[in-house]
C-alpha cells in the first residue's frame, strides 16, 4: 500500500525526492497501445512543457525525468521554506506565470494587459496571495497541477 505524500516530505528541509507517478487500469501515457494501435508519443512534449514551465514557478527544481508507456519519474530537489522568502510582488509573478489568466482575446498585447490586471489586483489580496504562497510551496500541488491538464487534455481536444 502506498504512503501519502503528507507523511513522507518534510515540510522544514529541503531534500531530493524521486516521485513516480502510474496511469490507471493499464492506461498509456505515452507510446503505442499494442491492444487499440493508438499512439499516444504526443503526450511525452506535453508532459515535459508543463512540467518545466511550473518547475520555474514552485519551489521545486528539477534534476532528472524519465517519461515511460504508462508512467514516469522525476527527480526534484524540493525547498518547503523557499516560498517564505518570496516577496508578494515574486509570488504573484510565479502565480500568474503557471496560470495565466483567460483572456477573451488571443492577441498577445491584450492578453499581456489582462495578465498585469490580474497582477495588480493579486497585490491587494494578501490573504489571496498567501493561499498562492501555500500552493506555489507544496510539492503535492505541484504534481497535481503537473497531471491535472494533461489528463483532461484529451478530451478537451482530438488526440
């Protein structure tokens, strides 16, 4: 049986960690699925992207990957005490980095300026802005926000 994440890191030092992350009933992540002659390779670019852009925003770095058929591993050097360091201005920047705010335009200008407004009023918000900070600073928000997207991707859009 596995051991919840809560009991294996500690929250006060920072430590490398090797996490491993399985789909479900022999689903493929990634590769050819022999039984429906699907090929799922699309996933391992999508996987890396997210996995990079929110490394820049958590207080994780990542070490090494290894993206596999239906699972993989990373290796992250975790600091729990790295987002207490941050300034508001830093965490609301980080915040708005890993989850842009949607923007009914696609011109980069304007969604340039909704990303600024959002800022801004992120800057108001302390108890918002501690509540990122507490996200921003946990390595299980950080898989979740990893696997999240790329789970509902597929049915979001044709794979």
């Amino acid at each position: 049986m596995a051991t919840p994440r809560s009991q294996l890191v500690d929250p006060e030092v920072p430590l490398h960690y090797h996490l491993i992350s399985r789909c479900v009933r022999r689903s493929y992540l990634c590769g050819r699925d022999a039984r429906t002659g699907k090929d799922y390779n699309h996933r391992k670019q999508w996987l890396t992207q997210r996995m990079f852009k929110l490394a820049r925003c958590f207080a994780v770095e990542i070490d090494g990957y290894a993206i596999m058929d239906n699972h993989f591993h990373l290796v992250v050097y975790y600091d729990p005490q790295a987002c207490h360091h941050w300034s508001n201005e830093e965490v609301a920047t980080r915040w708005i980095q890993a989850f842009p705010p949607r923007s009914s335009s696609s011109s980069p200008e304007e969604q340039t300026a909704t990303a600024t407004l959002h800022h801004d009023a992120l800057l108001q918000q302390p108890e918002r802005l501690q509540q990122y900070r507490r996200t921003l600073g946990s390595l299980s928000a950080f898989m979740k926000h990893l696997k999240q997207p790329i789970a509902w991707r597929p049915w979001r859009m044709l794979t």
